[in-house]
C-alpha cells in the first residue's frame, strides 16, 4: 500500500487544531460569562438584604419614634393638665377680686348717681330760697322797722305778722335742708375718696393676679399644642367635626358621631394588631378605646366652684326672650374678666364659630358638654384637659357703654339642653 501524501496529511492537520481551539474559547467565555451572572446575582441578593435591613432598621427608627412621640405626647398632656389644676385656687383668688372690683364700680358709680342728683336738689332749692334772703336778712336785723314800714290797720298787721312767721318758718326748713344735703354732699365726697382708694388697690391686685394667672394657664396652653404636634388623634378630628356645624346642637352631635367612629377605628386597629401579633400596638388601641370609653371627665357634680365669671346674671336659665326660653345663662362680666371652666373634662372645641364669636366646648364625662361663647381670648386648645375653676379664657375689653360683652353659658346633656344653674 503506497503511503498517503505528506502534503495531505499536513493539509488535515492545521484545520483540526483551529477548530478545537475556537471551542475551547467559546467555552472559556461562556464559562466567565456564567461565573459573572453568578456574581451579579450575588451582589443582587446581598444588595437586597442590606436593603430589607436598612428597611427593617428604619421601621424600627420610626416605630421608636411614634412610641417617643407618644410617650412625650401623653407627658405634654399629663403636664398640661397638671398646670390647669395648678391654676384653680389663683383663678378662684382672681375671680373674687375681679367680683370685688365690679362691686366697687358700681358702688361708685351709685355715688356719683347719688351725687349728681343732690347737687341738683341743691340748685332748685337754694334758687327758690334766694329772693327771700334779703327779707330774711333785714327781719332779723331790723324787725320792728320792717313791720312798721308800711301803715296798716291792726288787723293787717296781725296778718302780715303771721305771714312772715310762717313764711320765716319755712326758711328755716329749706335751710336746714340745704345745710342736710351739703353734709350729705361732703360725706360723698369722703365716701367717694375711701371707695376710689380702695378701687385703686383692688384694681393694682387683681393686674397683679391676671398676670400671674396668664402665665401659668398660657404654660398649659404650649404645653397642650406640644402634645397635639407630637401625636395627631382624634382630637383633631373632633375640633375639625364642630367647625363644620351649623349650629352648637350639630357641633355636638357631630361631635359625639365622630368620637364613635373613633372607636370603633381603634377597636378594628387594635384587631388587627392581634392577628398581626403586634402586641404592643393592640395594647395602646385598646387603652385608648378605654379612654374614650371612660369619658373626659367625671360627669356633673352639684359641688359648685361658683360662676365661671365675675358679674351679674343677665339672663337666667328659662326667662322668657324674643328667640323662646333662655336655653342657657348669660352674664355681663366685668372688662377683660378671667373665665373659668364650669366642670372637669376635656376641651373638645376652642376658636371662632358662627355668630357666637370666640367659643368652646367642654366634655365634662358621661355626655356632659358645657359651651362657653362670647370670650375675647381663648386660653385652652383642643385635647387639653381642664380642671373645674381652671383659667380657660378671657372676655373682651370694656369701657362701659351698650356693647357690653356678654358670656353665653350652656349645658348640654346629649342633644338636649339642661339648666346648669345647680352646678354654676
């Protein structure tokens, strides 16, 4: 057998190792290929995990401080409240003194009243008395000449004689009025010096006691607002409710609607906390249902801290008016008097509404509301919790005149209004 050609052989040799190694390449680059998606998929995943931890680390930043604010919320609410009882025996001071100087002023002006109306009895009187001074003068220095100036019968005379007795008599009285109503004026006149003194002095103490009383109940005030900024409620959403009213009987029931639908937020909430086994959580729902369950406040009580204002009654509870039965009390207080609150419970409503200028309304507990209208500042917010004879508010300055402001107070148990007169 003759052997093959070498040129054959070396012909099949060069293209056999060209392609061996173009496949060798192909898998050295697949193979780098792979071990590159492996790598990506790895720098993926740990990217995904550092990610979840980052989520999971910033759940729990926020959750910590949901908690924080919470805790600080309730710290504001408690302090609040706090410094709302604090101000109760310095109000009940303040109130007494706003009473004392109301009664001072009208005192006053009595006796001025008093004044002006002798002063004028004084006038006619001695006008009338005047044109009989000279006759006067000249009997009692010169009787006999007097009465026998003019020549006349005996008769006459006995007559003229008597007439001037009489007529001398009657000067006498008008004179010793006079002189009665002078010591009079004089005594007013010192009366009026000791009263305005006295108004002087009770004015300087009650300027002394407002400003204190400003301030603490201002101190509760901030501390409520830091409360409300560090955790939004429902008490937002209840102040937001009565600004939508109508009227101060759709306030309430609006009210009490949207503290229902509270709950029952809460009571869901705290079910789906349990199933979540977020405990935590289920136990701060629940302990806010308990809140709103167990009310604002105790309720009524008759044990009184007296009117929530200085001044007088100016219209009872009942009395007739053009608008029906009086369904509330107004008061005409002095200018720029302290009001207080008529109960113990929570404030559910406090700014401008309608017609009825600067308002609130209290939750005393148990469905008891107390509506306070006609304030000039309102010193309380929304959630804060007040004390019975706590500051709440301030009326409008006054100097006298038919604009008096007036304080509208109302009871209200439910939908229904209710005499608050047995707890004022």
């Amino acid at each position: 057998m003759l052997a093959a050609p070498a040129w054959a052989a070396a012909g099949h040799a060069p293209h056999a190792t060209t392609a061996h190694a173009a496949h060798a390449g192909t898998h050295a680059a697949s193979e780098q290929q792979i071990r590159q998606q492996i790598e990506a998929a790895r720098t993926a995943r740990a990217d995904l995990l550092a990610r979840q931890q980052q989520q999971a680390r910033d759940l729990e930043d926020r959750r910590k401080a949901q908690q924080a604010a919470r805790e600080q919320a309730d710290a504001d609410a408690r302090k609040a409240a706090s410094l709302s009882a604090a101000t109760v025996d310095a109000t009940a001071r303040l109130q007494h003194t706003e009473q004392q100087a109301a009664d001072l002023d009208s005192r006053i002006a009595d006796l001025h009243t008093e004044q002006a109306a002798l002063q004028q009895q004084l006038a006619r009187e001695t006008a009338r008395l005047s044109p009989l001074l000279p006759l006067a003068e000249r009997l009692s220095l010169y009787p006999a000449d007097t009465l026998l100036a003019v020549p006349l019968p005996a008769d006459r005379a006995v007559t003229g004689l008597l007439v001037v007795h009489g007529m001398m008599a009657d000067i006498a009285r008008q004179a010793r009025a006079i002189h009665d109503r002078r010591a009079r004026l004089a005594q007013l006149d010192t009366e009026l010096a000791r009263q305005q003194q006295q108004m002087h002095q009770v004015v300087s103490e009650r300027e002394s006691q407002r400003e204190s009383v400003n301030r603490a109940a201002h101190a509760a005030l901030e501390a409520q607002q830091r409360s409300n900024a560090a955790a939004q409620s429902a008490t937002q959403a209840v102040a937001d409710a009565a600004r939508r009213a109508s009227s101060v009987q759709d306030a309430i029931a609006r009210i009490e609607a949207t503290e229902e639908q509270a709950e029952k937020n809460l009571e869901q909430a705290a079910r789906a906390a349990e199933r979540a086994h977020d405990m935590q959580a289920a136990t701060a729902a629940r302990r806010k249902v308990q809140e709103m369950e167990t009310g604002a406040g105790p309720g009524m009580t008759t044990a009184s801290a007296g009117a929530p204002v200085a001044g007088s009654v100016l219209t009872a509870w009942g009395k007739t008016t053009e608008s029906g039965p009086a369904t509330g009390v107004t008061y005409a207080p002095p200018s720029r008097a302290t009001v207080r609150a008529p109960c113990t419970g929570r404030v559910d409503f406090a700014g401008a509404f309608r017609t009825y200028g600067q308002m609130m309304i209290i939750d005393c507990g148990k469905h008891y509301r107390f509506v306070l209208a006609g304030l000039g500042e309102i010193a309380v917010a929304a959630g804060q919790q007040v004390s019975h004879g706590a500051a709440v508010g301030q009326m409008p300055p006054w100097g006298g005149g038919d604009s008096r402001p007036t304080l509208f107070v109302q009871l209200r148990h439910g939908g229904a209004t209710v005499n608050p007169a047995p707890y004022l």
